[in-house]
C-alpha cells in the first residue's frame, strides 16, 4: 500500500482510538507497519474485537486473543496466539512454552498483504485456548 493511501486510511479509519495511539508513538517508518497492519487485520478479522491489550494491539476471536503486534528492539512485531500450527515458513520465531510464532518486519515494504491475509484465514479456523489457560493452571487445549 502506497503511503498516501495508508495516510487516507489513517484520517478515515475505524480505528479504535487506543490503537490509533499507540501506532502514533511509534517512529514514522513503524508508524506505516502498524497502520498497515491494523488495515489488514481489521479487514481480515471481521467481528473481532481489537485494544490495548498489555500495552499492544491485540484482537480477539469471542475473547480468545488471536493476533497483536509490538514494538520491539528487532522491528515490530506480528505475533499469531496460534500461530506454531499454521505451518508457514514466514511465521519462525516460536514461542516456547505455547503455541505463537511471529514476523519481525522494519519497512512496510516487508508486509506481504496476501501472507497476512492467509494467515488471519487460519486464525480463525487454527486456535489454542488462551481465554481459559488460567483456569486450566497453564494448560493449553485447542477449539
């Protein structure tokens, strides 16, 4: 996406103003990263819900997080709860202990809308249940 169309999203955006803030903070180069890809998962992810949560996007499937991204020393991060069992090459930074796998990107350039898309489809097809892991003591069990 051109930056001028993602400067038009941004002004015309139902972006919910607690991420539209944090995606302000962010250097202007970041700024396009998270603005992308908040375009592209609120298209993607219709009918969830998306805030700050733990001081970073997340949304959320009927309470479960399913996808979020952060700011972090390596570029933003996009992180899918689910995400180990997509099986995609592009989502290799694992998480240990759960099920998430991620993409570092550091230009918008990096987003390919059509992985992003692919992967939101198996987000809501492919989850853990993260709602109730308190519950169940750390347990993880898939929906």
């Amino acid at each position: 996406m051109e930056i001028d169309n993602i400067n038009r999203y941004i002004k015309e955006s139902k972006m919910i103003p607690d991420i539209k803030s944090y995606n302000l903070k962010q250097t202007p180069d970041d700024q396009l990263i998270c603005d992308q890809l908040a375009e592209i998962i609120d298209a993607g992810l219709t009918g969830a819900e998306s805030k700050v949560w733990h001081a970073h996007p997340v949304w959320f499937l009927d309470g479960n997080p399913i996808v979020g991204y952060s700011k972090q020393k390596k570029g933003i991060r996009l992180m899918f709860w689910s995400g180990a069992d997509f099986d995609e090459e592009k989502l290799n930074v694992r998480g240990g202990k759960f099920k998430d796998a991620s993409v570092f990107f550091n230009s918008v350039s990096e987003i390919d809308p059509e992985d992003l898309k692919r992967w939101l489809i198996k987000s809501r097809k492919i989850q853990w249940d993260y709602k109730n892991i308190v519950k169940r003591k750390g347990k993880l069990v898939k929906l």
